[in-house]
C-alpha cells in the first residue's frame, strides 16, 4: 500500500482489494450563527456555547438528532486551557448522538478550511461516510494570560506546604505581575501584528487606498444584497437576538470609507492606506458544514450541494521578509491549479478570504506580475487574473466579520449553495476556488465543485 | 402563564374561601397522558335505535365499561345520548329525562355526548324542529356541567352511522382527556370516510406533517403533540425565529424550514421540502400568524396588510400551490388555526379578525376541492388560550377573559394542538370544512 492514498497496482496489473478506492466527499449543507462584533451580542458566550447553537442549527435544518456521525473536527484559534477538548464538549451538548468522535484543530484562519479538507479527505478514503467540520472564535471572551511573575508565583504557591512559606512566595509579587497580557495579533517571530504585516505587502505591491475602499464597498453591498434575497434562510440560525451579521453596514459609502483615517502601516506615511473601513474588525461567531459520502446522503435523503474537489496548504518565509505574512495562498493556488490541470479561467466563483481588502488585491496583484510569475511560482509568466465580478460575490469577511476559525465554513457552506444554484440555472457544473490567509505565513486553498 | 387563581380554588383554604364568597371554581381539567384510560369510568348509552344498540356494542368491543342503563349511585365517565332518529320535538323527552337522571353520578371530568343529525337535512318541519332542538338542549346542558366536565355533540349526516370510523373518531375525540377544552360544541361528520388507527396511542405514525409558526407557543405545542402521537415533522418559521425554531425541532426530531410564508414560492418550497426530506407530505398545520391590533380609527396600510397577507392570503397561496402540485399524500389533511376573534369580534382587532374570520370562510370553501383529492380541511377557533401573547394582557382584563367561559379558565396550547392532531388524524377522514372552538364554551360568539 502506498502512504499517499494512491491505489497500488499489483504486479499483475489488478489494483489490491485492501487498498479503498477513493469516492466523491459531498457537501450537503451549512449552518452558522451571525457574526458578532468583539464586545457585541456574543460578549457573555463562550466558544463552546456558540459552537453547540451552530452545531444545534445544522442538526435541526437536516434532521440529524440521535445520528452517529463519523467524524466533527472543529477548532478555535483563541481557546482557553479549559477548552482542551472543545469539539467533545459541544457535540455532547448538541442533540447529536453522544457516540459520535470528533478532533480538535488549530490552524489559525484556516482552521475551519482546513477541517474541512481534513473530513473530505476521510470520506473519500472510505474511513467515514459523515463528517461536520466547523470552527469557532470569540474575541470577547478571549483567554487571559497572566504575567509570568504571577504565574510563578501561583504555582510555588501550589506547591508550598506552610503559611511561613506561602506568605514569603506572595511577598514576590510586584504591581506590575497583576497586569495581565491582553491577547494580540502580533506575530512572535516579527512583534508586527496582522495588519501591521499586511501594509507592508500593500506598499510593496503598491495597493491604493481607493482600490481597497472599494473592495470593501463591494463587500457589504454584495452581504446586504445576499440577505435581502434570502441567500442566507438555509445558511444561519440566529443566535442571541442577532439575526444578521453585526459588522454589516448596508448603507456604507465611498465617502464614508475614504474618511477613515489610516490605522496600519501609519509609519509609512502617505503610502498608509489601512483603514478599520477596509481591515477585518475582532469578531465572534461559529460555523458548520456537514459533509457526506454519496450513500450516507442519499440514504437519508439529504441534499448534494457541492463535492470537495481538492486542496492545497502554502507556507511563505515572512519572518525573513521573502514573502509577506498573509501571502501563502498565492503560492497554493498555483499548485493546486496546475495538480488539477485547470486555469483561473475555469472558476465560476472565488471566494478569496478578505483578512484585509489589500491582502485580496495583493494577491490578485502577485498573479498578474510577469515577473513574479516567473521567478517564485516557476511559471513562462504571469499566473493569470480573474474575472472580479467572480470573487466575494455574496460578501466576505469584510462585511460579515472573521472569527478566525469560524470562516471557513462560511465561505465553504455558502459558495456550495452557490455553486449549486448556478449549475441548476445554467445546466451546466459551476466551480469555485476557495482561498484563505493564515497567521504564521500559511495558506489553505481548496477548489469546489457544483452537483 | 400559570393561572395562579384556578391553583387557589383548588387547595384546601381558597376553596373554602371561594365557595363561601360564592367565586368561581375552575377544576383543574383532566388532560391527556400516553396510556390513559379512555374515559374516566363506565360509559352510559341512552337510545333505543338500531344506532346506538351498534354504538353500545362497538364501546364494548373497545373493552370500555358500557351500560345502557345507569345502575343508581354508580359514578360514571360518560353519558351519550343517541339521537340519530328523532321524527318530532317530542321524541327528545325519553333520553333527555333518561340522561338527567344520571346527571348528578357524572364524575369530575365527564363527558356528555349527543349524537344526531343536522337540522339542514331533515325532510319535515318537525324533524327540523327536532334536530335543532339538540343544538339549544347540549349548548345549555354543558352549561350545568362542573367540575371539569364537558358536554358536545356529532351531527351525523343523513346516511352515515353512529358507528362509521368518523363518528367513532368524534366520539373518542370527545370521550377522551384531548377535548378537555372543548366544550358545548357539535361537530359535523358528512362522509363514511376515514379509518381509526391501528394503535390509538400512535395515531399520526408514517404521517408526514408541516407546522407553520413553529417556533414557540401554539405552533410548539402542535409539534410536539403530533411527534408524540407518531408524525414526522417538518417545522417552518420566519428566518429569525430560526434558533427557537431549531431548538423545537431537535426535541421533536424533525427538521427545520427557516422560511417566510408570505414569500410567492412558500409552498413550492414547503412541499420540495417535505417530500425531499422525508419522501411525502400528508398534513399540512397553518398555525403561523400576527397581532397587530389598533382601534380601526387608528389603523394604518402596514398593520392592516401585514396581518391579512400573513394569517389568511398565504394560507391560500400555499393551499393552492399544494393542490396544483399532485405531491399530496393519498389523504391530505389541512388544520388551520382560526380564532374567537373572527366568531364575536373583539375590539381594536378589525384586521385580526378579518383574517380569522376569513381562515373558516376558506376552509368551508376549500372543502370541496380537497375532497375530490381524498383530503380535508378544517379549522379550529382557540378561545382564551395561555400563551406568550396572552400572558401580556394586563392583570384585570386577563382575569375577566379567563372566566368568561363554562369551565371558568384559560386553555392551554396543548388544547389546541389535541384538537389539530385529531383533526389531522385518519380517523377525522370524514369531517371536512369544519371549525371547531376550543374555548371552554366561551360566552361570546356562536
């Protein structure tokens, strides 16, 4: 048997039995709670909570109370020590069968693509014939560290036996031992945060503050078009009394974008073009998206929105500056592409995950460079450009919000329902090209296609 | 919710307390447990017909504990009188004095049950008169019932028997704890149709069944009655009542529909739903529906149509789409909810109303064009029911509305979702285009 999932021709040319012949992962829905400004209705909940309401909602929108699913994989890329087994505890507080496994996953914004990937990949080797792969992020109820002198301290105090002894460990403690760390976005090999590493891709690739507003622009109006006709009835469940994403404003405008004031990259003067109008805010939420072999679907007449086609992870050297931080995917796609024999020009939608408007254009821009092309991805010349009326066309992150983990399957459980309505419309299968950006220089990019 | 009130009289010293201040006394109602008894004791059938001699002989097949004569001092469970053969006034005499005798042996809880035929389709001015006679003699009678019991009436239509499966449906509908806020009611059985079920505890099971308004209150209650009596349930509510509606759907292990039913392809949609997900469609409940009360002086365009489009105009829409698909089951089933309101008016609820009043006004209507399919449609008209919506209703004008009927209390939503199960129910087949109240026999309206 070979280790990387290729079936193995017997020197008799017959491939051995022992060997599972891979089938098609399908996608047969998601479900999601709107997403929360940081602070905002989901300040009082916690990961778990939230990944149990997006988990309940699924169960309840396909009926899969009491189901043994083969496999959840779930994740938070904030998680508090007390949440070591997360995903366990929300299927077993779910109306799931408590029979059912899960795993935990950390990949930080790719966490629930890569959960994803991770499931189909079971499924198509035959080892289950259900998974729900999901995420879940809450930047309000963020875990706390507290300084190490603290730490220190409360734990020789665990360890001493005698009041004398506990009183001389406390008398170590200075005032500024109580301060906790607030936790943050900066990267600890470099200290930059996210945004401040993303600034300086968009001045090397020289991204204009105007380019951005109106990405961002595209974003809430494409979000607001999308709940207005409803896109989202079999997506979301409320949550809390939300029942629309917070970060959404409908009514935003050019005007009101370009007055924001720059909050990256502001060392760089005029070429500071960041705005928290055109930069991800902290944000909380959960999502899920059920996955399926063929059989187990129709078995209990599920719908078929989507197969997992393939995928691929990417990791740039951005503690060197070769490549910035969130640039990772430029590099998958390609790879990915090129496995798959298929051009830019065969998608029917990207879904591009927009951390920042600038890391979508810095990419877009990256794939137009002949240069670039040819010297990093190895190409004759430029990896190619994309139809823009293709990409985020129900809004993304921008809009409604990142919870690290938790946008995976949002873009994974949307861009299926679309790609199945477009190949119902047109007759013909659609394709859609998923990518998302990662803290610590990754990547994970996947292609979906319409059943 | 709780009617802390009817909890009062019925301990030791507020009993003493109401009955020598002459308040009211509501019983608490016997209401319907899995693997109840029927009736609460022997059942008497009055009558000397061909009729009740069947009827008296199918209860024993039932293993009740029937008698066709009451032993005195014997405490019974039901009396019901057949009178399925009246020619004249006159004839009412002999099982109405037979029943009196009897009257004050009914146990709390008991049941009074009449059975005769629809004065429209008598043929002489004295069989009419007869007929008719039925409808003032129950509606009064159940007005002396206490302590919990209940008096209703089957009109049989010329031609079908006291022991056809509706009749016996109606009978055991009425006999049992279901009915317990049914009260001074008749229900009109027309057709031989129908069938009783195989296992009475299971009545919907291999039903399939959409519940609109599911999410909370009423529309809850019918989801959890129908998936107790064996549906499969489909649940629909508005996209924002989606994590209410989940959690409904979890407990009765049914799926949710987030779905606005005023929107033109709700009924597509409901029945791609159904018969994707569970392979048909048999029961369709329109229990989804709005308040949006203002004195009609004060009435604008948006409370006005919102009220009318959601509680009646997408009821129709959705009734014809599913009579146009050819999807239905063999025997469809359509359950609306109606109201009091569009009986007796209510004030500052002219559009509420209408759209109630319009709810029966459909139903009889629709009766026919469902029939052609094997199916039926009814209506049930909730009186002063305890919910959400009710509870909101300030102190004083909740407390008069609540004793406004025969049993001196508020319903509960589950009285209104045993009526729409039975209705929903095989062993209804032969009750089509009916409303029937479930209001304790509310003083207003007819």
């Amino acid at each position: 048997m070979s280790i990387d999932g290729q079936s193995t021709p017997a020197p008799d040319g017959s491939v051995s039995a022992t060997v599972p012949a891979t089938r098609r992962a399908v996608i047969v829905g998601g479900n999601r709670i709107p997403f929360a400004r940081a602070g905002g209705a989901y300040a009082k909940s916690s990961n778990q909570d939230m990944l149990t309401a997006a988990l309940d909602g699924l169960i309840a929108r396909f009926g899969l109370q009491d189901e043994r699913i083969g496999q959840v994989a779930a994740g938070a890329v904030l998680k508090h020590s007390k949440d070591f087994n997360l995903t366990r505890e929300a299927v077993l507080g779910s109306a799931l069968s408590a029979e059912t496994p899960v795993y935990d996953l950390q990949q930080a914004c790719a966490t629930g693509l890569e959960t994803v990937v991770g499931l189909a990949n079971k499924i198509k080797l035959g080892q289950i014939d259900s998974g729900i792969a999901g995420g879940v992020d809450s930047a309000s109820d963020a875990p706390v560290v507290v300084s190490e002198g603290l730490r220190e301290v409360i734990l020789d105090l665990h360890r001493a036996k005698t009041l004398p002894q506990r009183l001389q460990i406390l008398s170590r403690l200075r005032p500024k031992d109580l301060a906790p760390l607030a936790p943050g976005t900066a990267e600890p090999r470099t200290g930059l945060t996210m945004g401040e590493h993303q600034a300086l891709t968009t001045a090397q690739w020289k991204i204009s503050r105007e380019a951005q507003d109106e990405l961002a622009l595209n974003s809430h109006h494409n979000l607001a078009a999308a709940y207005e006709a409803g896109f989202f009835d079999d997506l979301m469940t409320p949550y809390r009394g939300l029942t629309r994403d917070a970060n959404l404003r409908a009514d935003t405008s050019k005007e009101k974008l370009a007055a924001l004031k720059p909050v990256f990259g502001r060392n760089l003067g005029a070429d500071a073009t960041m705005t928290a109008g055109n930069s991800t805010p902290l944000t909380d939420g959960a999502s899920t998206v059920l996955l399926a072999s063929d059989a187990w679907a129709d078995a209990r007449d599920l719908p078929k929105l989507a197969a997992v086609v393939d995928a691929e992870a990417a990791a740039v050297d951005f503690v060197h500056g070769k490549d910035g931080l969130l640039m990772a995917p430029v590099f998958a796609v390609p790879r990915l592409l090129a496995r798959q024999n298929l051009t830019l020009a065969d998608f029917d939608y990207f879904e591009i995950h927009e951390a920042f408007a600038a890391t979508v254009l810095s990419t877009l821009a990256a794939w137009e460079d002949e240069e670039f092309g040819r010297s990093r991805l190895g190409l004759d010349g430029a990896f190619g450009s994309i139809d823009r009326s293709r990409l985020n066309v129900n809004g993304s992150s921008l809009a409604a919000g990142h919870p690290f983990a938790a946008t995976g399957g949002r873009i994974v459980g949307a861009l299926a329902k679309m790609l199945h309505a477009k190949a119902a419309s047109t007759g013909r299968p659609a394709r859609g090209l998923v990518s998302v950006c990662a803290a610590g220089g990754q990547g994970v990019v996947a292609i979906l296609e319409s059943l | 919710m709780a009617d802390t009130y009817t909890q009062l009289v019925n301990s030791g010293l507020g009993r003493n307390l109401a009955k020598k201040l002459g308040l009211p006394q509501p019983a608490v109602l016997r209401r319907y447990q899995p693997g109840q008894p029927l009736v609460a004791g022997p059942v008497v059938v009055v009558g000397d017909t061909a009729g009740a001699d069947k009827l008296a002989a199918e209860l024993l097949s039932w293993d009740l504990d029937v008698r066709r004569h009451a032993v005195p001092a014997e405490k019974l469970g039901a009396i019901i009188l057949v009178l399925d053969e009246l020619e004249h006034p006159a004839d009412l005499e002999k099982p109405v004095l037979a029943a009196a005798g009897s009257l004050r042996d009914l146990r709390a809880g008991g049941r009074i049950i009449t059975l005769s035929r629809p004065a429209a389709e008598a043929t002489s001015p004295e069989a009419a008169a007869a007929r008719q006679g039925v409808d003032g003699f129950l509606r009064s009678l159940a007005k002396e019932l206490r302590a919990g019991a209940t008096g209703n009436g089957v009109l049989l239509a010329d031609g079908t028997t006291p022991t056809s499966a509706s009749a016996l449906g109606a009978i055991t509908f009425f006999l049992s704890a279901r009915s317990a806020f049914v009260d001074g009611q008749f229900l009109a059985v027309s057709t031989e149709d129908g069938s009783l079920p195989a296992d009475p505890e299971r009545p919907l099971a291999g039903k399939v069944a959409v519940v609109t308004g599911a999410a909370r209150g009423i529309g809850a209650e019918i989801a959890r009655t129908m998936h107790r009596d064996g549906a499969s349930l489909v649940l629909v509510d508005i996209p924002a009542a989606g994590d209410q509606l989940a959690s409904v759907a979890n407990e009765v292990r049914g799926t949710a529909l987030q779905l606005d039913i005023t929107g033109a392809d709700a009924g597509r949609r409901i029945l791609d739903h159904a018969v994707q997900r569970h392979g048909r469609l048999d029961i369709v409940v329109h229990n989804a529906g709005v308040t949006r009360d203002k004195l009609l002086a004060n009435m604008d365009q948006a409370r006005w149509n919102s009220v009318i489009n959601i509680n009646i105009a997408a009821q129709l829409r959705i009734n014809e789409a599913l009579l146009e698909s050819g999807h239905l089951g063999p025997t469809p089933r359509i359950v609306s909810v109606a109201s009091t309101s569009g009986i007796a008016g209510n004030r500052g609820q002219t559009n509420y109303a209408a759209s109630k009043a319009g709810v029966m006004g459909m139903v009889r209507a629709s009766a026919p064009l469902f029939a052609s399919r094997g199916g039926t449609i009814n209506a049930v008209a909730p009186g002063f029911i305890e919910t959400e919506m009710t509870a909101r209703i300030p102190l004083a004008v909740r407390e008069v509305a609540r004793r406004l009927n025969s049993l001196q209390q508020g319903g509960l939503p589950s009285d209104v979702a045993e009526t729409i199960a039975f209705l929903a129910s095989d062993a209804a087949g032969g009750i089509n285009g009916e409303v029937l109240r479930v209001c304790g026999q509310n003083l207003v309206g007819a």
